[in-house]
C-alpha cells in the first residue's frame, strides 16, 4: 500500500484508530489528527495493512454541551444498532471502522485530475495560447 497523502489525512480530521493483527489480537488504539496512525509503524514495527479507524471526523462534537456522553452513545448506537432507539444516532457517518489502506484507496479514487479532460486542440497549441488566455470553460459538449 501507498503511504497515504497529507490531503488524505485532512479528511479525517480527529480521529480514533486501532491496530488489530492477522489473528484479530487488538494491539493497540489511539487517537490523532494528520498521520499520527502513522507513527507507530517503526516505533511498535506494526503493519500499515493493520490499521483501521474507527472513528473520524470527531470536532463535530466539540460544540456539544455534554459532548463526552453525546459521543459515546453515538459511539454505542451506531457500533450496536439497539432494537428500540428512535434516532439512529447522531453522526454516525464519523464511525466507520474500516482499513485505512479501504479509506485511503476510496479517497484516491475520487481525486479529480483538472487536466486530464483539457481538448486535445488546447494541449496541441499551448505555447499559442500561454499567456494569452484568462479562462476556459469546459462542459460535457462545449468548451468555451
């Protein structure tokens, strides 16, 4: 696997994560922001293919009054899904308990190239236009 990408980790902001080897033995947990997952892969020698988060996006319960007791029982519900709880569970999109080599591979894909679609007449004639063109408008039929 590809080391993930700053602007990966951007994506996760506070996160939680673990890292559980092949026989399913959790060997530790923690939380951070950036690539703090990272560091233990020379520190402990753990595998970046054991590491998972389990929950991202978390500042989203800082502007909770009770937001200790309000993130655990989002925590529960959304780990548990118990029979009678009316609401789903707040921010349940933030515990997603996948790989992060599954997160980062998903985030790859959706990376947009701006300059993979340029027409090929652009591309051709460049160094005509350089310097000469303030904007280009592309759309699925037009290019303006």
């Amino acid at each position: 696997m590809m080391k993930p990408t700053a602007e990966f980790f951007a994506t996760l902001g506070q996160y939680v994560y673990k890292y559980v080897d092949e026989e399913g033995t959790i060997l530790y947990v923690g939380k951070g922001n950036g690539d703090r997952c990272l560091s233990h892969l020379k520190s402990k020698q753990y595998k970046i293919e054991h590491c998972s988060i389990v929950a991202r996006n978390l500042e989203q319960f800082e502007d909770k009054k009770d937001w200790q007791s309000f993130l655990l029982e989002s925590y529960l519900i959304a780990t548990e899904s118990p029979e009678h709880n009316s609401v789903s569970g707040h921010y349940k999109e933030c515990f997603v308990m996948s790989s992060l080599s599954s997160l980062f591979s998903d985030f790859e894909s959706g990376q947009y190239d701006n300059f993979e679609s340029l027409p090929q007449w652009y591309i051709e004639n460049y160094e005509t236009f350089k310097g000469r063109i303030r904007e280009i408008k592309i759309n699925s039929t037009t290019t303006f």
